[in-house]
C-alpha cells in the first residue's frame, strides 16, 4: 500500500485508508513557474501510483495565477489534466484528501483558495521542494520529455535548479531507454521478475520515491539475467507510473 509521508507531523501515512474509496488530489499551484510544474508533476504521478492500485482519484488544481500557461505547459510535459476547482464542486464523499503544494503554500503568510478557505487545513500534505531552472531549460516544448525526467530523478522534497548540462542527460537517458526499449519489444516476450516488480512497488509505494524507480530500471538495463523480453514488459510497466512514453519509438525505422 502506498504510504505517503504527511509534512505536517513527519509521519508516513496510508495514502488510501479506505480500500477503494474515493481519493481527492489536490494539487495547489499559485504560480506558473517552474516550482508550480513540479508541483502538478508530483501530484500526477501520486495519481498514477494510485490508480494502478486501483483507486479511484478525482484530481483537482487549485490556487492558480496563469492558469492557461501552466495547463499548455503542463500537457507538454505529459500531465493529464486536472479539474479547476471552480468547476469541480463538492460533495463527492472522498475517503481521502491528499493536497500536494510547495512548502510555503498554507503558511501564516495566508496562501488560501478560490474560496477563501485553507488548503491545507485538512487531509494529507504532500510537499514538494521549490525547482528552478537555468534561462530556456524549462520552456522548450521539444524537450519536455527530457524535463520530465530530471525532474523526476530528484527527490521531491529536496530543491532542485535544472541547468543545460541536466536536461542534455537527461534526453541521452530517454534516448538510450526509448531505442533498447524498442529493440526489447522484438524479443520473445517474458513475464517480470517477481524480484524487480517488488523492487519497483516497494519504491514507489514508500513514499512516492520515483529515484529508487529509476534505479530499479537502470539496474534491469544493465542486468545480465533479465532477458529481453522481460526487460520490456518492466519499462512498460513503470512507465505506467513515470509517463515517459518509454515504448514511443516501438516500431520506428532507426536512422541508417
């Protein structure tokens, strides 16, 4: 079960108490800065650790100036879309409230939502560490894959400044993920090892810690009795989780 630490009192809690019940994320984005995309990715990937557990989730994005900037910002990087609170209305029962925000939203300072209320005020938080990037870094569509990655390869409640030198190894990874991948796909297919998926779920499930995903998957890339097959159906798996769109290039003719 995936356990998610609360920031208001340290402790890692069920991110589902009711099994099955209806789960509100909540990603609370006041800004369309860079901060804010790492906020609503980290809100989009606890969506998908739930749902592949089965949960049901109703996402919500409150607490937004430019909220068109950072919806054409957020669909380039991958983020399915959440709902304006305006539009989401109330009522729905939810068994659980997790409200993924920056660590200074819902301060004494006073961050509150369309409504007036507290964000955080009840529920589960969910904090995600300010991220900056160098001039340019963030704001290449062409890229946003490779964005994607870096952020997600550090961990969420440290700070992070993405520079020139980040993202260009990051698109080498993706790069290099993506071709094997689609070389994989041509093998024999092969379930996955009973140990990897363990790894992945135990990774993900403490505390959404996506860097330990990611070197489950480095270690499958290089481990040499994990067969092809095998290989694949884990990247396909996990990217269930990461959306990287790791089986994009499947079926591609590769340059000569």
């Amino acid at each position: 079960m995936l356990r998610i630490t609360d920031a208001r009192t340290g402790e890692p809690t069920d991110a589902t108490p009711a099994r099955r019940g209806l789960t509100r994320v909540e990603a609370h984005v006041p800004r369309p800065d860079t901060t804010g995309l790492r906020v609503l990715l980290v809100a989009d990937v606890l969506v998908r650790a739930l749902e592949i557990s089965g949960t049901p989730v109703w996402t919500v994005l409150t607490g937004t100036e430019g909220r068109a900037e950072l919806r054409a910002r957020a669909t380039a990087l991958g983020i399915r879309p959440f709902e304006d609170e305006r539009d989401s209305g109330t009522g729905l029962g939810e068994a659980q409230v997790l409200r993924v925000c920056a660590p200074e939203t819902g301060t004494a300072d006073g961050a509150t939502g369309e409504a007036g209320r507290d964000e955080t005020a009840s529920g589960l938080r969910v904090e995600v560490a300010p991220a900056d990037a160098d001039s340019g870094v963030a704001d290449d569509d062409e890229r946003a894959s490779a964005l994607r990655l870096a952020l997600l390869a550090c961990p969420r409640r440290e700070p992070v400044r993405l520079d020139e030198a980040a993202l260009t190894d990051a698109e080498d990874t993706l790069r290099r993920w993506r071709g094997a991948v689609a070389t994989w796909a041509t093998r024999p297919s092969g379930p996955i090892p009973d140990p990897v998926r363990q790894q992945l779920r135990a990774a993900w499930e403490d505390d959404l810690d996506v860097p330990a995903v990611l070197a489950v998957l480095r270690k499958v890339e290089t481990s040499g009795t994990v067969p092809d097959g095998a290989r694949f159906e884990t990247y396909a798996y996990a990217d269930r989780l990461l959306g990287l769109e790791l089986t994009r290039d499947i079926g591609r003719e590769t340059p000569s």
